[in-house]
C-alpha cells in the first residue's frame, strides 16, 4: 500500500441553517443536529456510518461558529480541535478547501472523504466499500479530485446531476469512470431523459481526494483563496487560529467546489454509488425514510389520525391530532406548530421568509 | 315593590368539562375557565355582565368539585361559601334545584336568574333590562318557573327550542307567554318551520323563579330530590357540608330541569330574548364571536396563514403557521395540536374519544 500512501480521513460538512424543516428546524437547531426519520442526529449516523473505517479520531466537522458547541456535545470522540465553525458561510469550496488544507498539516499523504452530514445513506456496508474504492482509484490517480454519483431511481428534478465520460479503470471490482460534466437540477422531462440513457448519477456533494490535489487545483482555478487557506491552516491548533480564521474566511469567494475546482479540473473522477441515498430535502422526506402505515399516513411522536391519508405528521414534543384531512405535513412543536400541503414543495421555505418579514423571527 | 320581595340572585352553572374545546379545553381546565372568543375566562364574563344588577356578593356557582378552586381565584368577589362544588355531575335539575335552596335560605322571597357559565351574550344591557322583566312576571305571578328564549336568527339545529303560548301580560314593556312545550333539537327542515313560523326560540338555559315555587315545583315533580336538597342546604356553611354533600348529591337522578320540573310545571313562562347570544359550543363558534379577516380566516393568538380560506386557527401560547388550506381548524397548545375540518361538528368529541381509547388520556 505504498501509492494508498497514508490513512483515510472524513470531513463532515455541517454547515447548513436548515430552514426546510421548520418548525423542528431553527436557526439555533438546525436539521443536522435532529433526529428527522431515523432515531438519532443526523450528523452522529453520519459519524457513526464511517466510524468502521475511518474512526473519529480521523473525523473533521466543518461547521457554522453557532454550532461548534452542539457538535462537539454530540460527536465527543471527534478531537474539538477537528470541529471548525465557519464565522460565516461561503459555500462548498472554502469549507473543503480548508479541510484539505487541515488534514494535509496531519497527513499529506492522506486519503479525504468530504461529505454533508445531514444525508442519509441506506446500505452502510456497501458505502464503506466504495470509499475503499475511491481510495484505491486515488491511488492509481492521486492527481485527481472524485465525486461519488448516487444511482438514480427516479427522475429526480431536486438534484444537479454528473454525467459520467469514459471508463477509467476497475477499482475492487467497481468501475470508475472520468467525469464529463455536471448537470444541473433538470426539469421531469430532462430527468426522464437522463434516467432513460443511463449514465447519470445525482451529485450528493461527496467527494474523495488527496490534500495535495485538491491545493493544487485549488492553485489552479481559485488561486485567490490557496493563500488564505494556507494562512487559517498554518495558525490552526494555535491561539491565533480563531482570530485568523474570522479575518480571513469571510474575504474568500462564495462557491461551490463542483463550479469553482470540479468542473475546470483536468482529472475529475466519477465513482456510482448503487445504494440508497436520501438528501433529507423536506418533510415529504420522511415518507422515504419512516414509510408510511397500513392507513397511508407517515408520522412520528404521539399522533393520532383519525381518518385521511396521505399525510406527514410529526409530533415533537406532544401530541398531534389529526381527523378527515388528506396529503397534509401538520409539525407540532411547544411553541410552534406548521400546516401545509405535502405536495407545495415551497412552502415552508415561503412560511419561514414571511415570518421573518412580519417579525416573528422568535418562532424561526 | 312588595310584592317584588327580596333581591335578585344569580346562580351561574359551571359544571361542564369542555371535551368539545379540546386542546385548549382540558379536564384540568375546562371551556368556563377559559378565555374563548372573547379576551377573558367565560365564567368572568357571565359574572361581570351581571355585577351591576347583581352583585358578586348576591352571585352563586354551582360547579365540579375540581374546579372550585380555580372558580374562587376567577371570581375573587364571590363570597367562597358560594362557590359549591358537585362531587359528580347530575345535569341541571340538582344543580338548579340545590342552588335554589341555598339562596333561599338567604331570603326566601328572592327573585333567582340561573344560567350557563360559559355562553356569551351580545346586548348585555338589554340582557339585564330583561332580568328585570323577569323578576317583574314573577312578582305577579309568584309560583311559576320562567325560561327565557333567545330570538333564533337562523335555523339552528344544535339547540333545542321553546314554544310559546298564549300571552300572559306585558312587564316592562316586554311580552310574556305561557310557555307552551320543549321541542328537541330539529333537524334542518323542522328549524326551518319553525322559523318562518316564529313563535319559536332557542333554549339557552336560563331560568328565573323564586325560592318557594322552585320548591313546591320540585315537591311536585321530583319528590325524591326534595329532602335531599333539604338536607345539603341545611348543612351549608356548616363542618359537615363538604360530608353531606358528598353522600346526598351522587344519589340524585340526573336529569335536566327542562324535563324533570319545566314541563311538567303547571305555571311555566317565557321571556323571549330579543338578543345575540351563543353557546361557544364548538371551535366553529369562533367565526360568530372573533370574525374573520378580510382573507376568510378566522385567527387568534399568534397565526400566519399564508394561503387559504375558511379557517379557523388558533394558537394559544405559541405560533400556527398554515398554507395552502381551506376550511380547516387548527389548534395549537404547547402539548397537543389539533386539525380537522370545519363542518365536521363532531370531530374534536371523537377525537378525544379515540385518544381516551389509545390510552393517551395525559392530553385530555
């Protein structure tokens, strides 16, 4: 294993203010932080998940300032140090790009796995596997940056999409293909079209990669923000890292690492990941995740449905009752409760926006 | 006024559990004691609408055991010995009849008004005008039992009615009738004929007699309850009162006073009530008493409805946000949320039927 080079590390993203699940949802709580169709904090199964191969010792969590607290509460075997809060955010490609930088001070020789904390994953097993593969394919070619692609199952218009280009090589009897190109969210008609032809994969924002790759194409296609990173990365574990990192992290440019590096890069590699794969985008997200009972109704907590079908309800807290209503989300929290229609797929994001605006940020 | 006798007494009944409020309304805390389409507790209004004629002092409530206390720091002006709590419930007969008995042993020549704890009336003046009417009728006519009629102004079925008869005098201005029959609650049809018809009116509940003939009527019609009565009465302010009262007052039929002692009365009156009154018996009542926004929706507490007509929606402490719903009801509390539709009258009483059966009574 001398090309594999050093030991396999995860960066967790964990930035997201996660508005789509209000009420549950708040701007001091946000969904990677709950418990949303399956029992525990997102961002622990997500820990957990790759606990078996890459422990926590060799885990960083990338996250907003407010929430270093919390995730450091609840992943207490991750060093705090290997917690970063972001003082503000700026999108995928700082926040990778300071991981790499991080892990590179460790080990240079490391393999990185980046990836959102707050998706959910069905067959775990099979996922350790392919990071096993994109390890080995990054040793083949440690030049390169890889994006996992999930397996579509249906014509998703939710996600951007990566289009793979030729076959690379077999890596631990899984192919690995060059990436052609991203796609963005389609319509239904383009996302039938894609799911028909094959060779389209949803873009999970997984990513694996080498620390020096990724500077190097970092050096490349956003050579404004190699030497801020350099600057946090260096001060890092020291007393000035704070002060560094709030100085220069808001000066680098909002960007997504798939536009700003991916897309431009020589070597960008495509690894299908054939399992089951959940964003948790929304409320309708837990029919997915928890099903629905014999009456058609998915909930969670104490709730009764009376009669009707269709509908998403979730109790947090107290009890939600429900009589004669079809296709409805009803949300019951303490102090605030949401009702809407499972199908208007905005909705909660308009309901957040307007409680902002008529001064109701308290319940936000 | 002679023959007007002693003062005018009240007796306010208030021994109702409220499931049809549920959540806002709960075993602990039922409909009476709470602020429900108006700005403060039902039971205070009644009280409150009636202080200047009657004073708090001249005021009884007849209530459930468990709420007597509660009563008393509602209505702090009310002498506490006053306030009587029901071991259990036996509909309106005891209640009436024991509360008769008390306020006789005060001044047997009083002039009592009896009523629910939880309606609101719109003209209150009026509404005290009439009071006086009443004591009026029953100055010239000492041993009937008066009901007064609410003026229906549609075709409610909810309620039972009153049919008048023939003219007994004017008092104050006002007619009296003979009150000719109890009609149960009609289907839409008969309230229809009835309206057209006039001569018809809602029974609200609320009685004027006097100590002495309320006696000899009950003597008459309710033989058995009479020397219990007596005997509850007799111990009132007394040690033993809470005893014996909680050993007679279980044994009496339960039954209301419409059928146990008015119809079968020999000299029944009627005092029509030209005047806005309702019930609050269900969540519906809401629209009749807040009214709705220029969007159709009726709110109250803390509520964003972003799209949607018809609905009722309620958030005591807390926020509801809807979108996209029509007709709905939605209730929020800390512990429980309710929805269900609007015309479906008896969806909160099964609902809180099912739940008592799910064993999940701790919401009720």
């Amino acid at each position: 294993m001398s090309t594999a080079g050093g030991d396999l590390y995860a960066v967790i993203m964990a930035g997201g203010s996660g508005t789509r699940f209000w009420p549950a949802s708040r701007v001091r709580r946000p969904k990677q932080l709950l418990p949303i169709g399956i029992d525990e904090p997102l961002i622990v199964r997500t820990s957990t998940r790759l606990a078996d191969m890459i422990p926590p010792e060799r885990q960083f969590v990338i996250t907003s300032a407010r929430y270093v607290g919390a995730v450091r509460e609840l992943l207490p075997d991750v060093p705090p140090m290997q917690v970063v809060g972001e003082p503000v955010g700026r999108d995928t490609a700082p926040c990778i790009g300071l991981a790499g930088r991080l892990v590179g001070t460790l080990d240079p020789d490391a393999t990185v796995v980046a990836m959102p904390s707050d998706h959910v994953i069905g067959a775990e097993e099979l996922f350790r596997e392919h990071i096993g593969v994109a390890r080995e394919a990054l040793a083949a070619r440690p030049d390169a940056i890889l994006v996992f692609g999930i397996e579509p199952d249906r014509p998703a218009t939710g996600y951007g999409y990566l289009r793979q280009g030729a076959v690379l090589g077999e890596f631990g009897g899984r192919r690995v293909y060059r990436l052609d190109a991203f796609v963005e969210k389609p319509d239904e008609s383009r996302a039938r079209e894609m799911l028909a032809a094959g060779g389209h994969f949803w873009n999970a924002g997984l990513f694996a990669f080498r620390p020096r790759a990724l500077a190097a194409a970092y050096a490349a296609h956003l050579p404004a923000m190699g030497p801020r990173l350099d600057r946090i990365a260096r001060a890092w574990r020291g007393d000035e890292f704070e002060q560094i990192l709030t100085a220069e992290f808001p000066s680098m440019q909002s960007i997504s690492i798939d536009y700003g590096v991916m897309e431009k890069a020589d070597q960008a590699l495509l690894l299908p990941l054939p399992i089951r794969w959940d964003d948790v985008g929304s409320w309708a997200a837990l029919e997915r995740l928890a099903g629905a009972g014999d009456d058609g109704n998915v909930t969670e907590g104490d709730t009764l449905v009376l009669s009707g079908t269709g509908n998403i309800v979730s109790a947090r807290d107290g009890l939600v009752a429900v009589k004669g209503v079809d296709d409805l989300i009803v949300v019951h929290t303490p102090d605030a409760t949401l009702v809407c229609r499972r199908d208007d797929a905005e909705g909660v994001k308009q309901i957040v926006e307007a409680l902002r605006e008529r001064g109701l940020e308290r319940y936000l």
